[in-house]
C-alpha cells in the first residue's frame, strides 16, 4: 500500500466519521422524542410509536436507505446529496433501537422515585427533568455509548445504495484496483477497530463503574 | 406529487422474488444453525478453557464486533478468492455470516453461562454426572434457556442482515430487488415491498424462534417465569 492508497483510506474514513458523528447528534435527538413518547400518558402515542418502532426494527437498514434515497424526488425534491440520504436513513434506523434502549432506562427508574416527587407537588415537566431524567442519564450512558460502535458500523454500507463514499466503499474500490484483498480490508478492517473498541471497551468500563449500587 | 405508482410491473415479477426469498432464508438458517454452535463452543472454552483458549476467543469476539459485517464479508469472500479458494457464493457468504454470528453468539451464551450458579455445576457432580453432561444438559441448556430473548434478537438482526450480501452478488431478497429495479426503473415501489416482505420474513422468524421455545424449554412454560 503506497502513500496515495493510504491518504485515500483515510479519506474514506473521515466520510465515516462525519456521517456517524451526524447520525448520532440527530439521532439522539430523535431517540429523546421517541423515548418519551413510548412512555407518554396517551395510550394513541404510544401504540402508534411502538408499532413504527416495530416495523423499522423488522425491516434492514438497507430498505430504509433505499426508501430515503428515492422518496424525496417523489415529493418534488430533485436531488438528494448522498450525504443527506444516508443521514436521514441512519437516524430513522438508530433512533428506532436507541429509542428502545432509552425508554428502557426511563423505565428502570423506581416507580417510587415518580411517585415521590409526585407527593412533593413537582408538576410533569418539572418531575421529568429533575428527577427521573438526572437518574435515567446516568444508567444510559454505557449502553448508548456502545450504541455508537453500531451506528459507526452500520454506516458501512452506506455506500451500497447510496453510493456514500465512506471507508468500507474506498477499500472496495481500492481493492477492485488493485486485487490485494487483505491488504486494503484488512487496513479498513483495521481503522473500524482503532475507532470502535475504545468506545466498547469505554462502554464496559462505565457499565462496572456505574453499577457500583448494584453489586 | 404527480408521481404515479405503478405496483403492477413489480408484482410481475413475484417467481423471481420468491427464489430470493428461498435464498435469504436458506442464508439465515444455516448461519444460525452453525453461528449457534461455533458461539456456544467459544463461550464454554471463554468460560471454562485453558488461558490461552480464552485469550484466542476473546481477541476472535473483540475484532469481529468491532468491525462491520461488510468489511468482514469483503475479506472473507475476495480473500478467498484471492488464495485460490472457489467457492460457490452462497457458501462463502454463510462462511462469513457463520464468523459473524459466531462472535455475538459467544457473548450472549457467555453471560447466560456466568450467570449459571456454582452450586448447580457442584449438584450435578454429587449426582455423578459427567463432564460432558454437566456442561450439555445443565450448563449450556439452563443459560440458553436465560438468553433466549436475547439470542432471538440478534438472529432475526441477523436474517435482516443478509441483505449486506447483495453487494458481494449473492442473489437474495434484496440483491433480486435491486435487479427488478434496474430493470422497471420502479425504485420506490420496489423499496415498500421490499420493506412489508423483510417485515413479514422477520415475523416467521420471530414466530419460528416462539415455536422452538416451546419446544426446547417446556419447563419454562410450566413455571411461567425465566428462573
């Protein structure tokens, strides 16, 4: 692998790391409303976010891709950027499992916790952000930040419908150049591992950190 | 919008569409089956191995769910190729589904056999049971008893999945899809029913993996409640 070959990986990570960066900033925004909603006092929101959430998660991130890929110009947008599509596809798709994961935590804290600060006259809003989000927060932080090794791999095949230039499709296109397979995945290979086990292994560190109370 | 959807011309084409389904589930069934195995052998040498052992599975876990399935289905598929190894492609892609699987298998079955308590594996040598036994029917079988949701999850990610190995050109669900696409220029009708079909598909998995619990785990049943 000469310096060219390996400036090129490099680029190709780069468009890993912005498209997962971005996927998770808007994803994590979008999981927020879907957490809380799968927790909401209307029995209507709830139903119907479980039931999307349902049908994302039966449905691979491939499909979804492709559906924001050509969805827009049926609604008059001439084109989609790559960039954009991929974004849009990987948020809907981390949301529908970091959601999850997330109602799972507003879930896990006491019931007793609600219901005391229901008795010391906190209004909903008030009761949400100061007590059951601070302690919520807490417990998510390890799974969310193993999460982030998911969305950094799923990125991966943005470029199969998209045609999103990451990582994985520089080493294909090296590879198609030049035949040496387990020259360019195997660095490829190499550059996911360099970003994602820290984040794994951060993840499990916390998770023994953080559940001090439990033990 | 004035776009007209036109469902017909896709709907056309169902015998091709059915061979692609026959393909995406004959994938998963095989990597689940062998992907089952390989990760219960590597939890149990994880767990109860020579150090070495445990080092070898521990670094085969870390790298592989650290890295894409993609990247790993490339180095798999073209690395052999590139040593000579001709396989048909659907072999070489449950090869690589198998590696996969493998690794997130091994950690669900690792917690569910950590989770195994001490004084079950010391009742069964009181009563005389063998290694091999012990590890068979009270080891592994109570701890896929405790992951089973878990391990349900990840193998209906992992027939969703499959659809990753269009890009190496097995001929699947999603690789027919696309071909039916380029051929009707029909893109967005294609992507709903390819959508509502893998919907369908991860349904009889999930009711699948339903019907093999009761199967497998009738004690469960009985008692209602996961131990």
């Amino acid at each position: 692998m000469n310096s060219q070959q390996a400036l090129f990986l490099l680029q190709g990570l780069e468009g890993t790391v912005i498209l997962s960066l971005l996927t998770f900033l808007f994803g994590g925004v979008v999981s927020f409303v879907v957490a809380l909603a799968r927790i909401s006092p209307f029995a209507g929101v709830r139903i119907a976010v479980a039931t999307l959430i349902y049908v994302l998660q039966g449905i691979p991130l491939l499909v979804i891709m492709g559906l924001c890929y050509f969805g827009p110009s049926l609604l008059g947008v001439q084109t989609v950027s790559p960039l954009f599509a991929a974004t849009l596809s990987m948020t809907i798709y981390s949301a529908a499992f970091l959601g999850d994961i997330w109602r799972g935590c507003l879930e896990a804290v006491p019931k007793q916790q609600w219901e005391a600060a229901e008795t010391l006259g906190l209004s909903r809003w008030q009761r949400m952000w100061k007590v059951i989000l601070p302690q919520a927060a807490r417990m998510a932080i390890p799974p969310t930040v193993g999460f982030m090794v998911q969305i950094i791999k799923n990125s991966s095949i943005a470029s199969l419908v998209i045609g999103y230039a990451d990582l994985s499709y520089m080493a294909k296109i090296l590879n198609n150049s030049t035949f040496r397979p387990f020259v360019f995945f195997g660095a490829a290979a190499a550059l996911y591992f360099i970003i994602s086990y820290p984040l794994s292994a951060g993840s499990r560190y916390m998770e023994r950190r953080l559940n001090v109370g439990n033990r | 919008m004035n776009y007209e959807f036109d469902f017909g011309v896709v709907f056309a084409q169902w015998p091709l569409v059915l061979e692609g389904i026959v393909v995406t589930l004959r994938l998963a069934f095989f990597s689940t089956i062998f992907g089952f195995l390989l990760g219960t052998l590597c939890a149990v040498g994880r767990t109860g191995g020579p150090k070495w052992l445990q080092i070898v599975i521990g670094v085969y876990v870390e790298v592989i769910r650290n890295t894409p399935l993609i990247i790993q289905a490339y180095f798999i598929i073209f690395g052999l190729s590139s040593v000579g190894v001709r396989w048909p492609i659907e072999v070489g892609a449950t090869f690589a589904l198998v590696v996969n699987i493998g690794a997130y298998t091994t950690e669900i079955m690792r917690a569910g056999i950590e989770s195994i308590k001490r004084t079950q594996i010391e009742a069964a040598e009181c009563l005389g049971l063998g290694r091999l036994k012990i590890y068979l029917s009270i080891v592994v079988r109570q701890a896929m008893e405790r992951v089973y949701p878990a391990l349900t999850g990840q193998y209906v990610l992992l027939m969703l999945v499959t659809s990753v190995f269009s890009a190496v050109g097995v001929e699947e669900l999603f690789g027919i899809a696309n071909r039916i696409q380029s051929e009707t220029y029909r893109n967005f009708e294609v992507f709903v029913l390819l959508g509502i079909a893998y919907l369908a598909l991860s349904m009889l998995v999930r009711l699948a993996f339903f019907l093999l619990n009761l199967a497998l785990f009738p004690r469960r049943r009985r008692l209602g409640t996961t131990l």
